[in-house]
C-alpha cells in the first residue's frame, strides 16, 4: 500500500520555517583532476567495456557446462 501523506499536518510548519535564497559555492577542485577532460574518457570506456565483456567472456564456459548435462526427469 502507498503511504498517503496529508498536507494539512505538515503546512504551518513549512510556512513557519525560515525561507532562505540557496546559493551556489565555488566550485570545489580536487585531486583528481587528472581523469578530467580526454583521460577520463578514455578511463570511462576502457571501465565500461570492462564491465561489459567479461562477464560475457567469463559465463561461456558456465553455459557449455550447462548444456553439457543431461536434463533432469
């Protein structure tokens, strides 16, 4: 079941509360910076295709396996 929630509790809270204007900070560097710009793509899709192969390249031999086996009766 979806909780249902009723705005009548929460209003005179909410319209209570100390409203504010957010502002953005500065922009925060890090040590990282060299995977920024064309080696951290590289990095990502080097990663990616990772991710995605080997697990591919690692499953045929479980599937050989499987098909290999007599089927249950």
């Amino acid at each position: 079941m979806v909780p249902r929630y009723d705005l009548a509790l929460v209003a005179p809270q909410m319209l209570r509360a100390q409203k504010g204007v957010a502002k953005l900070g500065a922009e925060a560097s890090t040590a990282l910076d060299l995977f920024s710009g064309l080696v951290g793509t590289i990095f990502f899709w080097t990663v990616l295709a990772l991710v995605v192969v080997l697990p591919l390249v690692d499953r045929r031999p479980i599937v050989a396996e499987a098909c290999d086996r007599e089927p249950k009766t």
